[in-house]
C-alpha cells in the first residue's frame, strides 16, 4: 500500500506538468497569432 501511493502521486505530478506545458504552449500559439496579425 505504500508503495502505491508514492507511484499515484508521481503520475499526478506528471499529468499536472504535461497540463502546464500545453496551457503555456497555447498561451504563446495565441501571442504568436496575434503578433503576426499585427505585422500583416
């Protein structure tokens, strides 16, 4: 049992970062689209 929870809370952890990677990756895709809008 206490072996399980240390592997639960590593796959958490890594989820969490994955959802933070794509949040910050459409976050710069938006800031991209709007500069090239601007140069065009």
């Amino acid at each position: 049992m206490r072996n399980l929870i240390p592997a639960r809370f590593y796959t958490y952890d890594f989820t969490r970062l994955v959802a933070m990677i794509a949040f910050t990756v459409a976050i710069a895709v938006i800031v991209y689209s709007v500069l090239f809008g601007r140069i065009l």
